[in-house]
C-alpha cells in the first residue's frame, strides 16, 4: 500500500475521482496540510510521499516532514524548488510542479506584455474619468522578444509568442540547438539586450539568477524595452528597475517583486510605466486538475515500482 498525503481537499479530491482502478486498489490518500500532527490513525511510518501545501512551505513545515522514518519523496506543487533544497532527508526524492503551470504562466506573460504593449493599463486608469485618448502603440507582432529561461515555462511562452508573429530569441544558462530552434547562452546577454525590444524572465532563483537582471543588464536593454518578469522576483534588482522605470527609459509588467509582497508604500506601484500582479502566474482553474494529473501519474509509478518524474534533488 503507497501512502500519500496531500495539503489540499481539493486537489485530494480530483486525485480519488480519477484513479484508475488497478492503482485506486493499492494506495491510501489522505488529506494533511502540514501544518500540524498527522490525522489521528495515520502511522508516520506508514506515509511514503508528502505533497506539501501551495504556499507559506517554510522550515518548520519541511521539519514536520522529516520525522516520517519510510519517506520516499517530497512533491511540490510548484516549478519553482529552491526553498525546499536543504529540506530533503537522506534518501528521500524532490520532485516539482513541471508542467503544472506552465500554461497559466505563459497565458499570465502574454497577457502582461500585451497590456504593456497596448496601452490597456493606461485605458484602464482613464476609464474612471471617462477619457478617451487613442494614440499610436507598440504591437506585440513583428517585435523581437528575448525570453530568458528555456525551461518548460519558457518553451510555453515561446510558443505563444510564435501565434503572435514574434520574433523569439531564446536564452538558457548554456547554448544548445533543440528541435531544430537555437537557444542562446547567459553568456551571449551583453550582445542581445541592443538588439530585442521585450524581454521576458522566467527564471528559477539560484546563486546564478540571483539579481542578474541587475544595474548592467538593464542599462544595456534599448531605450523603451519592456521588461516581463514572471519567474522569481530577486531575479531582478528592484532598486535598478526602479531608477530605470522612473526616468521612464524603460517599462516593466512584474508578476513578482524583491521584497514579495511588495510594500504598499513602494514607489514602484506609482511608476507610470510599470503594471504589477499580486504573484498570479499559476494561480488559476486549470491548475488543479493538471497537478491532480501528475499526482495520479506519480502514484502509478509508485505501485509498479518505477521512477518518479520531475525529480530536482536528492536528500
């Protein structure tokens, strides 16, 4: 018997509804938020993997999930992984949300930039009074668009931008030809910043990422480029945004921020060039039924004894 817990009812739910017999037989789910103690009748012994809770997964919560002695793995629901590495137990498996998330995410990108792009932000602010004032914007077709993360978001995005007659130059940590498409290395930035109109960010956060978008990357972005972040907020230095948007040199539509939430007295909320959303990126309807999907998949592997898919780490 596979033993999983997972943080929400509704996603345990959507789980149980659509198990196929052959594994329904073979596992127990039960609903824990990690929160708390285990419900009364669940052995800690007994549980081989914990999905973790969307949000607020914090060290006294990943303490929880080390006194279960016959862990197997840890599944997020999240891409993003990196405030769970330094968590895992000895011989216990990280896997996160890939795929997920990944169309609500590049629905959210597109959506931002279009609005940057567009001026629906500026209609939106005129509507309460009654302003009408049409002028020439920037289209979103024929513009070269850098997207920076090659991931699984990241190809998501591109593919999206390709229906809107963009131009995509694709940016990864290494180059590398993949299906026939060039992705360019970090190290090639200083050459394509001149020459893209938007830039789109979906890093994860690392040593690596940590305030790449910094002072330099920004100052080396053409005069009126767009700056979309949708990957992690301390991918980007605020501070350096902040004197780049107030001088109006350059825009930016921002899904997170450094600090997160952003501060209500932030100057950056008053910048007229810049559109922010309270962390949305994944935060939609179709997200429960694509990690219920993988949670039923990652329990198949379970009862026939095969590897689990998305592992990041190993504890």
């Amino acid at each position: 018997m596979v033993t999983m817990t997972i943080a929400h009812s509704d996603v345990l739910d959507a789980v149980r509804a659509d198990l196929p017999p052959g594994v329904a037989s073979e596992v127990r789910l039960v609903e824990w938020g990690v929160r708390g103690p285990l419900p009364v009748g669940v052995d800690p012994a007994e549980v081989d993997v914990v999905v973790v809770p969307n949000f607020a997964v914090g060290a006294a919560m990943f303490a929880r999930v080390t006194e279960l002695p016959a862990l197997r793995a840890i599944q997020l629901p999240s891409a993003g992984f990196e405030h769970a590495l330094g968590h895992v137990p000895p011989g216990v498996v990280l896997c996160n949300g890939r795929g997920v998330h990944d169309a609500g995410t590049a629905e959210l990108a597109l959506a931002l930039t279009l609005a940057s792009q567009r001026g629906v932000v500026d209609a939106v602010r005129a509507m309460p009074e009654g302003r009408w004032e049409p002028e020439v914007r920037a289209s979103l077709a024929d513009r070269r668009v850098l997207v920076l993360g090659a991931g699984a978001i990241g190809s998501a995005i591109a593919r999206r931008l390709d229906a809107f007659e963009a131009e995509v130059v694709r940016v990864a940590r290494t180059a590398r030809d993949e299906q026939g498409v060039h992705v360019h290395g970090v190290d090639e930035l200083d050459a394509l910043l001149p020459t893209v109109d938007i830039v789109i960010a979906v890093l994860p956060l690392s040593d690596a990422t940590h305030r790449l978008v910094d002072a330099g990357f920004l100052a080396r972005m053409r005069d009126g480029a767009l700056l979309v972040n949708v990957g992690r907020g301390a991918v980007v230095d605020t501070d350096a945004l902040l004197a780049e948007t107030s001088s109006g040199r350059l825009r930016a539509a921002l899904d997170v921020t450094d600090p997160e939430p952003l501060p209500a007295d932030h100057p950056l909320w008053q910048v007229p060039g810049v559109l922010i959303t309270p962390h949305l990126g994944g935060n939609t309807n179709a997200t429960t039924p694509r990690l219920a999907a993988l949670l039923r998949r990652q329990l198949g592997h379970l009862v026939a004894g095969e590897d689990l898919e998305n592992v990041v780490a190993r504890g």
